[in-house]
C-alpha cells in the first residue's frame, strides 16, 4: 500500500498531474519506492475511486490534475501513526556474499570491487540529487532532506563495507593487491574501511 501513500504524501503539497507524479518519483522517490507510469495512473483512478484524491482541473489534451481530499488526509495521517512499516528486506547483492565461497577467491574479491563502485555511483547519485532538490524550510523540503540523508549515509556504508570485505578476501587467500578503484564523476566518499585483520561481519 505504501504507492497509496506516497502519492497522498505528494499532494499534501498541492494539486498535481499524473505527468507531475510519476516525474518526482523518476527524480528522487525512485530511490526509496520506484514506480512506473501505469502503477501512477492506475493508482490514482484507485484513489479517486476511493475518494482520497478528486480532480481539480483539467488542462488541454484532458490533462487533469488531482488534489488531495480531507478523507485522504485522514488516510495518510492513519498510515503515518497507526500502521507499523514492514520490517522485510531482500538484498540479492548481500544474499550472493553468502555463497561466494563457491567462486575462486579473486572470482569474490573482483564481486565485492563490483559493489564498491556501485556504491559510489549511487552515492554520487544522490549528491546530485542533492544539489537540485530545494533546501527550504517548508515541512516537506525539510523531511525529503532528512530521508535523502539516509541514503547518502546507507550508500557510504555500503562503499566502505565491500571494500573491507574485498581487502578481507584478498588478505586470506594472499592475493596481490588491487589499486584502488577510481570514483565516477560526481564525487567520492572516505573510505573508512577497517583495518583488514579485522574480524568478520
């Protein structure tokens, strides 16, 4: 249900489109609930069916735009304190780790390398995100920024633990060492890796 409420959340800050909706998720909620244009559309006529969201306008072409309703207010708001988030991750990158012993050693270092720019690809992502999105002091530019946080800080921990892990491989099987991988456009992070004797996760 949380599309539900993510598009209820978004029209908290005024009348919007479709076209509207599925741009802000393409831009910055991807990152956290990716949505296609046809899970937006059909949403949306579940909302309005639902009466949690009416049309306000309609534009050329038969654009329309939506805005929120009092009982969708109430339905976003019971969401926020009354039903619990789902606990539950799948993390196919972190479920392979557990069977890299099935590869050669450099085959799981050369894997874990693999997450650590990945990493750093998203982590520049974000930055940039950063960099575009308003850092105003309205409620909801003051909430998107502490949700962006999280992921600048997920992904720079993400970095530095497949490089440990890397090292980690490479100092138990006495494999020559790497250089270090070189960081997309748009920013690196501190490695913070620990030292390679350390124990395990």
């Amino acid at each position: 249900m949380s599309l539900r409420h993510a598009m209820l959340g978004l029209l908290t800050a005024g009348p919007a489109s479709g076209y509207d909706l599925l741009k802000v998720f393409e831009i910055s909620l991807n990152h956290v609930w990716p949505a296609t244009q046809s899970q937006v559309y059909a949403e949306l006529n579940r909302l309005a069916g639902a009466g949690l969201v009416k049309a306000a306008a309609e534009g050329p072409r038969g654009r329309k735009e939506y805005a929120i309703t009092e009982t969708g207010i109430a339905e976003l708001r019971h969401w926020l304190t009354e039903v619990e988030p789902q606990r539950t991750h799948r993390f196919e990158a972190l479920l392979r780790v557990f069977f890299l012993s099935e590869l050669e050693p450099e085959q799981a270092r050369s894997y874990l390398e693999r997450q650590a720019v990945a990493a750093e690809e998203d982590h520049a992502g974000l930055l940039e995100l950063r960099e575009s999105v308003s850092q105003g002091d309205d409620p909801l530019s003051l909430y998107g920024n502490i949700a962006l946080e999280w992921g600048l800080r997920f992904t720079s921990m993400q970095r530095e633990w497949a490089e440990w892990a890397a090292e980690r491989v490479a100092s138990l099987n006495d494999l020559p060492a790497h250089p270090a991988a070189t960081a997309p456009p748009g920013g690196s992070l501190s490695s913070g890796a620990p030292p390679a004797d350390a124990p395990p996760a």
